[in-house]
C-alpha cells in the first residue's frame, strides 16, 4: 500500500506541492481573522472552591497575581 502510495506521490509530485501551496492560502484566508475572536484566559468559575478561596485571599490579605 505504502508503495503504490511513494510511486504516485514521486509521479505527481509537482501538482501536489501546488495543491498544498493553494492548500495553505485558502487556509490563511478564511483562518486569518480568527486570533481576534479567541480569548486569552477569564473562564473561571464563580461557584468553584478554588475561586472562591482565591477571592477569600484577596479579601483578607490583599493577595496579587505572582509577578515572576
């Protein structure tokens, strides 16, 4: 199987590096927008133990963010 696969990548091998290069242009066009939709962090939740000591040490120690 691997070989019928080798030989018909080596005879087409220009037309695959262009279907990959038009590959990767469709990709960054119709990707390209998206980083400003995603979000970086913020989902926390409120009900969770964690959260809830975490608010619990800012209120009473004036706990910070480790700035390492």
């Amino acid at each position: 199987m691997f070989d019928r696969l080798g030989a018909f990548t080596v005879r087409r091998r220009r037309w695959i590096l262009v279907a990959t290069a038009v590959f990767f242009v469709l990709a960054g066009a119709v990707g390209g927008g998206v980083a400003d939709r995603l979000s970086s962090g913020g989902f926390n939740d409120p009900d969770a133990e964690a959260t809830r000591a975490t608010e619990v040490l800012r209120a009473e120690f004036g706990q910070q963010t480790p700035n390492l």
